[in-house]
C-alpha cells in the first residue's frame, strides 16, 4: 500500500511543491516592488491556488494514477487503502500551506490584508471540513467516465464541483461575521459530507478499469 500512496501522491507533492516556490517569490517581489497592489492581490489569495489545485490532484489521481497503478500490479485493496490515505494527507498537507501562506501574508502586510482572508489564519482547523468535502467530491468525480456520461449528468456534476468549491466562499464570511461554534459546526458537516464521497469513490476504486500498458 506504502508504494501505491507514494505513486498516488507523489505529482500532487510535486505541485504544492512548486506552488510553495511560486508563493515565496511572488511574496518577495511583492516586498521589492512596496506593495505593489496588482501582485499584492495575487499574494494576500494564494491560499486559494493550494485548494483549486488539491482538488485538480485529488481527480487526477483517481482517474490516471489509479488505473495506472493496478496495471503495473498494485492489488484493488491496496490501491483502496491508498485512496483513504491520500484522502486523509493531500487535504492535511494542503491546510499546513494555507495556514504557512496565511500567517506570513498577514504577519508582512498585515496594514492591507483583505480581513475575509485573514480571518481563515486565525481557523485553520475549521478550513480542514471544507479541504476532506474538497478531496472527496474530487476523488468521486474522477471515478466517473466523465466524458461517456449524457450530456445532463456531465453539467450536473459540474454545477455539483461548483458548489463544493463555493465552500470556501461560505467559510470566509462565516469566520467574519458568525462565532466560532458555527463556523465548526458547518465544518464538521463539510467534512462528514466529505467521508460520504471518499466512501464512494473508495468503492468505486473496485471497478476501475485497468489501463494498458
């Protein structure tokens, strides 16, 4: 299974690698150049890049990792329980980056910082519900053969994925303007969605087709 996780994970580490680089240098620049607004903006949301990306990787792994992987002679349930690993450690590993990216936006440009951003600094544990729902939903969709679905569950899933992604939107003006206890709450809740489509992507991961190679 050990092997499976780093043959699944590997591309996604790869990527948050490179957008860690991508951050420090577009954070530097943005101290040379005094604050610059227009690469300011960039800065102050580049939390935002780490979960777009988590969930394009979530997706990625399922349908081209996946199958790629019980070619070369990985068993179904080792590849399962590398699945439910990745679920759990690409969304842990994504919430360290947001919270780094957060807390050094807000400690060298904390006079300007959008507060709708800044506030997630100050919960990330309670961004960590929306990261799993994230992770799931990515992992369900790219179970699917997309591309052979009618053209209505195509736009249903769509506006499905939108939905999940709008989470992020929903997170930041409840840790503005409601108590914490809500904003847990509708935490726990986007993550307990999030096991429920981990579940299915999980047992969909039985039916995989394998691909040749």
């Amino acid at each position: 299974m050990a092997k499976a996780l780093w043959f699944l994970m590997k591309p996604a580490l790869v990527m948050m690698g490179w957008l860690t680089g991508a951050y420090a240098a577009l954070a530097l620049f943005c101290m040379l150049t005094a604050g610059n607004t227009f690469f300011f903006n960039y800065v102050q949301g580049f939390f935002i890049v780490f979960d777009i990306i988590l969930g394009i990787c979530a997706a990625q792994a399922i349908s081209g990792y996946a199958p790629l992987a019980l070619s070369f002679g990985v068993t179904r349930r080792a590849l399962q329980g590398a699945v439910a690993a990745f679920w759990v450690l690409l969304p842990l590993i994504c919430m360290v980056l947001d919270y780094l990216c957060n807390s050094v936006t807000v400690r060298l440009f904390y006079v300007d910082t959008n507060k709708l951003f800044a506030s997630l600094t100050e919960y990330p544990l309670q961004g960590l519900g929306f990261k799993f729902l994230l992770c799931g939903a990515m992992l369900w969709m790219g179970t699917l053969e997309f591309s052979a679905q009618p053209l209505w569950k195509r736009i249903a899933v769509i506006l499905l994925i939108i939905i999940v992604y709008l989470q992020m939107t929903v997170l930041m003006f409840l840790a503005t303007l409601t108590p914490i206890a809500i904003l847990t709450v509708y935490s726990i809740v986007l993550g307990a969605v999030g096991i429920l489509f981990a579940g299915i992507a999980l047992h969909r991961v039985g039916r995989l087709v394998i691909t040749q190679v």
